[in-house]
C-alpha cells in the first residue's frame, strides 16, 4: 500500500521534476523499493525496541526507588549521559545510510 501511494505521488508531479539528474527512473524505482522497506522497518522492531527500553528504564528505576533511593539518584544522573551516546551512534551511522542509498540509487539509474 505505501508504495502505491508513493507512486501516486511520483505520478503526480510536474514534468519539470523528471527532468532533474537525481530524478531519474532507476533512481525513483530504487527509492520507491527501499523508501517503503524502511518505513516498514522503523514501524515494526524499531518502535518495539524503543517501547521495550523506555519500559525497562522505568521499572528499573521504580525498583532501585524501592530499595535505595541514593543508588537511584545515581543511576538517574547517568540517563542523560546513555542518550547523549545514543544520539551521537545515531548520527554516526546516518552518514553511512546517505552513502547506501546515494550509491542505491546511482546503480538503479544504470
């Protein structure tokens, strides 16, 4: 279904936007196949990982609350620091995701 409505989307556009160099045909199909794969993705394991961490963060933290609220505060000092790593690994690795998909499409359009 999502590819459908991307192309729909495609189809709806101006012909000037064919004619530019990244909107060639390989490079649309290509975008079309891998665009609804990740959205797939990040719908699917990537929303139940995030459910699942956020889950463990809370009843971790209710139960260090419950035995030692000193250790709590400890462990509630390093949070920022864990998300401050996780969005630098993110960003790491989206600059390898730019590469794959340029070099996707570049072998689309041949």
């Amino acid at each position: 279904r999502m590819r459908g409505l991307a192309l729909k989307g495609i189809l709806k556009k101006p012909m000037a936007f064919f004619d530019k160099e990244q909107n060639k045909a390989g490079a649309l199909t290509t975008m079309l196949e891998t665009d609804a794969a990740n959205i797939k993705n990040m719908a699917g394991p990537t929303l139940g990982v995030a459910l699942q961490s956020i889950f463990c963060l809370v009843v971790g933290l209710a139960i260090a609350f419950y035995y030692s609220w000193r250790m709590s505060l400890v462990m509630l000092a390093m949070v920022p620091m864990f998300m401050v790593s996780g969005l630098a690994e993110a960003e790491f690795s989206k600059g390898f995701d730019g590469d794959i998909d340029e070099t996707f499409k570049a072998s689309g359009a041949i």
